[in-house]
C-alpha cells in the first residue's frame, strides 16, 4: 500500500512505550468467556461488553514506566496514523455526501495493558472500539496472533483493514445503529442477541470496504487479497475449528469467513454506504 508522504492524523495517541506494572483483576465463569471471545474474535463492541470490562478490570498497584521506541515501531505507528487519517478524510467525505457531520474518533497504540473509557484492557483483549470514549484501542501483538494462530497472511493492509473495520464501529456509534442493536439485544434471547451482533459485526466489515473504495489510488496489487484474508481468518467458523475442532453456528458473533470477506468486498465494489443494511439481509 502506497502511504509514504500522506497526512498522519492528530488523532492517534501512542501508548506503546509506556508499561503499566501491578495486579490486574479479571472475572472468571461467564465474564471470562466474555474475554475469551474478545481474543479470538478481535474485540467486542456492545455496550454490554463495555460495561462488563469496567465492571471486571481493573489495574491496582500500578506503576507506569517508559522508554524509547525502536525504528520500526515509530515507523508502524506512522503508517497507522496515516491510515487513521484516510479514514478521516473518507468518511468526512461520504458524511458530508449524505448532508451530515463526522466526527473523528480517537485511537490509541498500546503494549501489554492500558485503561480505557470501557475499563482496564490487556494484550489479550484485542484491538476494539469504545463507545463510552469514541476511541480505538489497538495492541498490535494481535497481528501475531492471527498469523500464528488462525494462519492471516499479508502486510500492512491486513493492519488497514482491521483499524478500518473498527472505525466502521465509531461510524455506526455516530449514526446511532449501536445504540440500536443493544436495545434489541436487551430485548431478545441470547441466540438472537448472537444474530444481531454478526450483523453489526459484517456491517463495520462493509464500511471497511467503503473506506478501502475511496484508498483505491493507493492500493498496490494483493493489498486487497490481504485484507480478505484477514476477515478470513477471524471468521467465527474458522476459529472455532482451529480451537475446538467444531462450529457451533448459533454462538457466532461476528459472521463466518464467507460472510466477512463478502461483505467486505460488497462495500469496497460499491463505495456506497446505503448498501451496507446486512440486518435486512441477515434477519428477515
């Protein structure tokens, strides 16, 4: 991907360098299967979720320490920021297309562990997107995870695609629609709560690939191929058969690879926000 020379955006906050030390209390029984599915499946963005992570993090005893940056880390944090900032400017575009206002989310690079308007979070949570504080959280050991453990291939727009499916989450937040699927989820059984969180979940996939439309001047051959199969392999059904060597399709939360890569390239063919209704399709 050509990003070299592009606005970076002012929004980032570079955590990375600061290591935060002491006990770190995490709930067991349901609350911990809550954690589970935030490590396997990239981080969860109910409000439910939120509120179980202030409720059972929480950092005692702390002590911060820091120290310098590496080249490369500087120069991943750089190509981050940029992307952050192409986000910015795709979706002041496509807001300001459909007469409407964006407001820029916030996003913040860590390592190990750092607090969030959601509560505590560790390396194991996830990148994920905080309604509480409109902001991004990203531990990018992650990357690691997928590729070693659920087999993602590709480079840096592997990376791109994920913090743009997480601002797809703030610009869901923005247009109220999570707000919406926590009501109904309130109102439903945990199945259908499950359904309806797929749906959010393939709509921020979409709303990546609406970003990735407005990048395509910038986009290198196999940059998409990347991002695919990085929706790939956080689909439900894969992960759970390189975990448990069985699906269980009625706990899914964030569709299966079919979908992610589908839905994805849907929003990046079309660029087109108001084909991205994936509760219409998937909840008749």
């Amino acid at each position: 991907m050509k990003w070299e020379g592009r606005r970076q955006s002012d929004n980032l906050e570079d955590r990375r360098g600061m290591s935060t030390t002491g006990k770190v209390a995490v709930g067991g029984g349901a609350i911990g299967l809550i954690f589970l599915l935030f490590q396997l499946f990239m981080g969860g963005d109910s409000q439910d979720i939120a509120n179980a992570l202030a409720q059972q993090m929480q950092a005692t005893q702390s002590q911060t320490t820091s120290r310098e940056l590496s080249p490369q880390e500087k120069l991943v944090g750089e190509f981050v920021s940029t992307i952050l900032a192409s986000t910015e400017d795709t979706w002041h575009e496509v807001f300001r297309k459909n007469n409407m206002t964006y407001k820029e989310p916030k996003m913040v690079l860590f390592t190990d562990a750092t607090n969030s308007g959601c509560g505590g979070a560790n390396a194991s949570t996830g990148p994920f997107y905080c309604p509480a504080d409109q902001t991004v959280y990203m531990d990018l050991a992650f990357l690691n995870v997928l590729r070693n453990r659920f087999g993602a291939k590709g480079g840096d727009f592997a990376i791109a695609y994920i913090i743009a499916h997480e601002v797809g989450h703030h610009v869901q937040n923005l247009l109220g629609i999570l707000q919406q699927t926590h009501n109904l989820q309130r109102q439903t059984s945990q199945v259908q709560g499950n359904q309806i969180q797929v749906a959010t979940e393939l709509q921020a996939d979409y709303l990546a690939g609406v970003w990735a439309h407005y990048e395509q001047k910038y986009i290198e051959p196999g940059d998409v191929e990347d991002a695919m199969n990085a929706a790939a392999s956080v689909g439900d059904d894969h992960i759970q058969k390189s975990t448990q060597g069985y699906t269980q399709p009625e706990t899914y939360t964030h569709g299966t690879s079919k979908q992610r890569v589908e839905w994805f390239n849907r929003g990046y063919k079309s660029g087109d926000i108001s084909q991205g209704d994936t509760f219409g399709e998937l909840l008749r």
